[in-house]
C-alpha cells in the first residue's frame, strides 16, 4: 500500500496533485504545526531536527502552499536542507508533489505569512546532474552542503500558481 504524507494541511486534507492518476488518499499521513486543524502529527516544518519520519517512510510527500511559508528568501543553506529532508523521508523513486503561489501572484508575498517565493528555476539545483554545467555557465556549485538528488518530473507556472513533481533518485 501507497504511504502518503501531506505536510502543512491545514484543514484542508484534499488531494491536488497525483503522479498516477488516483484521486484519493491510500494511506495518509497528515502534518501541521496547528494542532487546532487536527493532523496526525503536530510539527513545525522549520524544526532543525528535520521531519519526525525514519528515512524511506513514504512514497509520496504532499505540498501544497506551504513552502512559501518556510524559510526565508534567498536562505540557500535551508532551501538545501529542506529538500534534503523531504529527500531523505521520500523511498527510493518517490515523489514530491508541491504548489505554491507563482512568482508572478499577488499572493506570493502579498501575504504577510510568506516568507520566500519559490520559482521554477530553483528546481534545477535540486538534480545533481545538473552541476555538470558549474564552471561553464554562471550557476553556483551547493555540492558541499547537497548531496540529496531529485528528477524533475513536471513544472508549470501561470500568473497564479507553480506547480511541480519531484523524483527522489536514490
């Protein structure tokens, strides 16, 4: 059976975005750090001890419009290890699957709560192959602090909403 985790729920449980084409949940996890929206765990995303989850938990992490909420922008070190985290939570070949306000919102920081605006672009820091390209074009090198990878699977961004689906390649 399919583990699911949907972290930053809110009271909102529903499910927007799927890699295989399920609408529903099969066996999902619920986190918040609000207790009042009742999930099954109560934590805070920016606890430096990571997500309270044994590596290779779940085979999907769900995120939706609670990334812009953590962090700050332009903070590289926890980008890095925020990913990292999920990466290590996620089993070999799962996926992230996230929403956030694009860039081009109002929203994005329009919404005193949002702390960072996430953008497609970033995505590619998240695949190691990538850095392939780090002395032939002006990208910076995290190889130090990132040693998690993911692929790519799908991006979209429109004036209201960024879209996208992570592969955890382990």
């Amino acid at each position: 059976m399919k583990t699911e985790l949907l972290i930053g729920c809110g009271s909102d449980k529903g499910k927007r975005l799927t890699c295989d084409g399920t609408q529903g949940w099969s066996n999902l996890t619920t986190l918040d750090y609000n207790a009042d929206h009742k999930p099954d765990v109560v934590w805070d995303l920016m606890d430096p001890k990571g997500l309270p989850f044994e590596d290779n938990t779940f085979d999907e992490i769900h995120a939706y419009e609670v990334l812009e909420h953590t962090g700050a922008q332009g903070d590289y070190k926890f980008f890095f290890w925020q990913f990292s985290d999920f990466w290590r939570v996620l089993k070999p070949n799962g996926y992230l699957l996230a929403t956030c306000p694009s860039r081009h919102s109002i929203w994005a920081l329009g919404d005193p709560s949002h702390t960072r605006v996430m953008q497609k672009e970033q995505l590619v820091f998240l695949e190691q192959w990538r850095y392939m390209a780090v002395g032939h074009t002006s990208m910076s090198d995290f190889r130090s602090i990132y040693k998690a990878d993911f692929e790519i699977i799908a991006a979209e961004e429109d004036t209201d909403s960024l879209k996208f689906i992570l592969k955890a390649k382990k």
